[in-house]
C-alpha cells in the first residue's frame, strides 16, 4: 500500500475521532482505542520543555489503558459533575497531519490540532499537536497511543478529553 | 506607601460590621457577599493582604545552584528569588531601577550577569549593578552617582524546612513567629526523607473566574467532598472493584472520600489567619508513602510525625499556599488577578529517593485529583464559578449562609489530638461527620485584622473589640 494511502487512512481516523468527540458519539471514540492504548498530556516543566517521562514528572493526564477514557466517558455521562452540568459545544480542527513512519502494522501520525470549546456564551480555545501511534493492518488501524501536547497550558478554568 | 490605594475611607478599613458578623457569644458569623465581587476592595487586599506581610515564593529546590533565579509574585509585585555565588538566597522586585523594565522573563533559569533588555543595565545574581552602559560619558549629575543602583531587595527573605518566603515590608514578624506551630503541619511535609524533599518537573497552572478566597475556603471544606466529588468517589470505587478483579494490577488508588467523611476529622485555626484541616485515611496504605513508613520510624522521625504523614491533612498558610496531602502532596500557590479571575499554580511535592513504582503512584494520584484535567478540580473550579455566575445570590439576602456548620463543637485552644502532639490553636473542631465550617473564620478574623491595621486600627486593637 502506498503512503499517500496509508496518510488517507491516518487521516480518515484522527477525523473520525474528532468527529466523534464534537458529536458526543462516546462509545463511537471509545472503540477507536485499543483497551491497552497510553493516553498522554504531558505538561511543562519550562517556557520550551514538555515533561518527557510520565514515571517520574508530572502530566496533565496519563493512562495506560482504555480503562481511564472509559471513566471520563461515565463521568462526563453522569449528570453528577458539577464541571459537566452543561456540557460545552467543541469543534476540532486538524491539519498539517504528517506521515512520520510506517510499518506493516503500525503508523506514526503527527498533526497540529486547536479545539474551540463554547458554553455559556463564552468561547475558548486550546491547541497543540498530536502524536498518534496507529495499530493494526492496512484498512483496519485502532490508536494504540495518543500523546497531546497542550500547548496552551494554562487553561481557562479546566478542560477534559474532549477539549484537546 | 503604596500610592495606588487611595481608597483611605473604604468600609473595609473603617467599619468592620460592613462585611461581618463576629459574635461568638451568640455562635454567631456571618461573611458579607461584597467580600468577593468588590472591586476596589480588590486592590486593599493586594496591598494589606499580600503586600504587607509574609507570602509564599518557591521550594529551595527549585533553585539549587549558584545564579539559578526563580520568579513570581508578591501580590502585584513582579519578584526574583536568586541565588548567588555564596550560595545564599535572596529575593528581589524583578524590574530594573532605570525604567522599571521586568528583568528575568522565564520563569526560572542561571544567568550570572543579567542584562536589563531596554538599555544593557547589567545585575549580578546577587541583585548589585555591575555596569550602566555608557555611564562615563553619559553626564550623570553626582546625584545619580549617589544613588543605589541595586535591584530593590525585598524587606525580607525567609526559609523553613525548604520552603521559601518573602515579604515586601521588613518589620514584619519572625517567619518563625509568623508559622508559629503551623510548623508541625509543614514538618509532616518535609521530613518525608531523609534526603530531602523535592518538586517534581511539570508545573500546572489555570485561570478561575471567581474570587480568590473562595479557594482558600474549598480547601477547608469537608462538608463539599461527598456532593462535589460523588464521581471522583464513585471512580475510585469502580478501580478497587476491578483491581481485586484482576489481583494484583497496579491501577490507579485515591483516598476514600466517603469513607473519609464519615472517620474522625477536624480542624485547627491559628495565630496570623493559618488553618488546618485533618482527616483520617482507611485506605493510607494505598499511599505512595507507605513503602518508607518504616525507613522513617527507623531513622527516627517523632513517631507522631510519622503517624500525621499519613493523615489527609491541608495546611492553609495565610494568604497564598494550600499544603495539600489526600493521597499525594500537593502545594498549591494562589495569584489573585482580579476580583473575579484567580490564577492558581500547583506542584507536585515528593519525598527524595522515593522508589519507582511509588514514584508513579504518586504522579497518578495527582493528576487524578489536584489537575484541572483531571476527575475533581475541575468540579469544584466549577463552583467557584456558579458562586459568581449566581450573582453571589443577590436575591437571596447579602449574607452567605456558610460559616455555620461546628459553630456548636468548635472549642477554644487545643482539643485532645492537639494537646498530644504539642500544638496550641486558637481554635479546634474535631468530631466524626462534623465537616465543620467554622475554621474558615480564622482565616477572615485575620483578613479582617489587616484591613483594620491598615486603616489605623492595631490587629491587637481590632481582636479586642470583637471579643
């Protein structure tokens, strides 16, 4: 297969996860994950230098499976959090999405990302970059790792998943 | 004098009965809703709450070597704290005397000669002036010459067990006075190994819309923990459920909130506006800190030090720094920027030469918890702000009703837990389900005080009148 069509189908996913988020289709992100995916928000540790190693610095958000977004999705899903009472109106934008490395069974995605979040006549924005880490074969890929990095850390207020 | 508080006649600073009502006799304190949307009250605050006395700065780790430098606020001063090739530690106004120019931009770093950006004024890492460009040719009057041209130090500059603080005025008291026995509280954070304590790398910070106290009174409050964190709770169960499932896996474990409520709890409120509060852990073996509990009963820290390690207790140090420990430390620095915008920034607190897979642990814990992404900070920011966008209730009266709750269990002086580890509140409230309300008052008798001082009344006069 070529990389343009592995790049299309990098490409088809990262947006069909953003459309998930934006149209609140939670069980449809949820199946994009692999059940042992890492999901990773690094934060800073100065002007220049996200955190590297989530063993021994701090991250905004670190999971080592699918277990911690199911969680987010039960809680967003709840009614009982007083911080998704009304849940805000999202829109992802993606682009300058790259192929960095391809395997028979595995992709390496960059892209640059911004999310505008709006809720109670207040809009915000987040944005930074992704780096995915795709499984599975060619036609069927599954997101085994997902690092992003906020770039605009600190955040109005808070964020969750579905804003970045 | 700072001259941008011309607000000499404002109720605050003249008629305490604006926004409170303090009568113990009658159980009585009630805290008016201005206290958190008045504007011009704003500013007294920054000058009589923040400026005038000791604040927060940094941990000694976070500047470790000779010329690193550290910056941030004392109220709405721009500060460096450097260190310089003595190794000492001292804390400036970071802005050039020549034109006010801020001088350190990064948030930290070493810079043995720092250059002013505007016109090249050169400072070492001591805060002397080392060169003014052009200065022999320039025509200086001898009166410039005669003048200092050092960067402005701070009144003063203070450690305690690592944690360094700094105040603009220097007749302030003691910084040893100031904490007085808030000082076995921050012992249990400090004394956690042997070889010291340290912050971990990774800041987070974010931006309220709410008024600053408002954290300080969420970090006092137990009585939130069942309603506000009912998911976080039901979160943590969930993994205990599954981790038994799976024997052994090595999920994710947090405090009890629940089980935490209803365990004896309590409250402590001391001199100069600190309070305390302390619960009790059922589950304080899933703490990181566990695995030393017994490297720190052999290397001989006081056993009841130990004990209170693994206590969830939070240490509210007047005005600007929450010590938080619920399943992991956490410091927490509040920066308020408006009277309805907030910015807090927070650290991660860790024991030195703490193993791996406690190391992990307690990163986890954290970000479970204190980040605003994570599963409970956001929902109490989230109340912050629905106090604002409430309008603080303006239809519902100008009195907020909390401050109630314990009115009838709080003691004066030290209770029985108190009196065993050598400590002497002003105030105790200790019980089972009490999750009293009443310490929050320590901390605006305090605010209060300041207020008075700074309109010609002593602290000492104002504490009298109210009693």
């Amino acid at each position: 297969m070529s990389r343009i069509e592995l790049l299309d189908q990098a490409q088809r996913l990262l947006f069909d996860e953003a459309a998930a988020l934006d149209q609140r289709r939670w069980d449809d992100w949820l199946a994009l994950y692999t059940e042992d995916c890492e999901f990773w928000v690094p934060a800073w540790k100065s002007e220049d230098v996200p955190t590297g190693d989530p063993g021994s610095e701090v991250s905004l958000v670190y999971y080592d499976s699918r277990a911690g977004l199911e969680e987010r999705v039960w809680r967003i899903q709840s009614a009982a959090a007083p911080a998704h009472r009304v849940l805000p109106r999202t829109c992802h934008a993606i682009s300058n999405v790259r192929l960095l490395d391809a395997a028979a069974d595995s992709l390496a995605v960059h892209a640059t990302w911004r999310v505008d979040s709006y809720k109670e006549k207040t809009a915000t924005s987040l944005f930074g970059y992704y780096d995915y880490r795709l499984a599975g074969q060619p036609g069927a890929w599954r997101i085994a790792r997902k690092k992003i990095t906020l770039v605009s850390d600190c955040v109005p207020s808070y964020f969750d998943l579905y804003q970045v | 004098m700072d001259m941008r508080v011309t607000e000499a006649a404002h109720p605050a600073l003249t008629d305490p009965g604006r926004y409170f009502v303090d009568r113990p006799a009658e159980r009585r304190f009630n805290v008016h809703r201005d206290l958190f949307r008045d504007t011009a009250l704003f500013e007294l605050e920054m000058a009589h709450v923040f400026e005038a006395s000791w604040v927060y700065l940094c941990h000694e780790s976070q500047l470790p070597n000779a010329h690193d430098y550290y910056t941030t606020h004392i109220g709405r001063t721009p500060v460096v704290v450097m260190r310089g090739a003595d190794g000492a530690l001292r804390g400036f106004v970071n802005a050039c005397p020549h034109r006010g120019t801020r001088l350190y931009t990064a948030r930290a770093g070493n810079s043995q000669v720092q250059m002013c950006p505007y016109h090249a004024w050169c400072f070492d890492s001591a805060g002397r002036c080392v060169k003014i460009k052009d200065q022999p040719q320039a025509g200086y009057a001898a009166a410039f010459d005669q003048q200092s041209h050092d960067l402005k130090r701070l009144g003063r500059l203070a450690s305690y067990q690592g944690f360094v603080f700094g105040a603009l005025p220097a007749d302030v008291p003691a910084l040893e006075d100031y904490l007085g026995d808030t000082r076995f509280f921050i012992d249990t954070f400090a004394e956690q190994s042997a070889q010291g304590m340290e912050i971990l790398p990774g800041e987070v910070s974010y931006v309220f819309r709410a008024n600053w106290k408002l954290q300080v009174e969420n970090t006092m409050d137990i009585y939130h923990l069942t309603t506000v964190h009912s998911t976080f709770a039901k979160i943590v169960q969930q993994r205990g459920a599954r981790e038994a499932a799976a024997a052994g896996a090595d999920q994710v474990r947090a405090v009890n909130l629940g089980a935490l409520s209803s365990q004896e709890q309590g409250t402590y409120t001391f001199p100069h506006g600190h309070t305390v509060f302390w619960g009790t852990d059922p589950l304080r073996e899933n703490r990181a800190l566990w695995a030393m509990r017994p490297d720190l009963l052999a290397r001989g820290v006081d056993p009841h030090r130990v004990e209170w390690m693994f206590r969830p207790r939070v240490l509210n140090f007047f005005p600007n720094i929450q010590f938080v420990d619920s399943a992991c430390m956490q410091l927490r620095v509040i920066r308020p920027l408006a009277a309805d915008r907030t910015e807090m920034t927070m650290f991660c607190l860790a024991p030195r030469g703490e193993p791996a897979a406690g190391r992990r642990r307690r990163l986890r814990q954290y970000e479970d918890f204190f980040n605003a992404s994570g599963i409970a900070t956001p929902d109490d920011v989230a109340c912050y702000e629905d106090i604002h966008a409430g309008g603080l209730g303006d239809a519902q009266g100008e009195w907020i009703q909390g401050f109630a709750r314990g009115m009838e269990k709080a003691i004066d002086g030290p209770d029985a837990h108190a009196r065993d580890i050598g400590i002497r509140p002003l105030e105790s409230c200790s019980g089972v389900e009490i999750q009293d309300e009443t310490v929050f008052r320590g901390f605006y008798r305090e605010w209060l005080a300041r207020m008075q001082a700074a309109g010609g009344t002593p602290a000492r006069a104002a504490r009298q009148a109210r009693a």
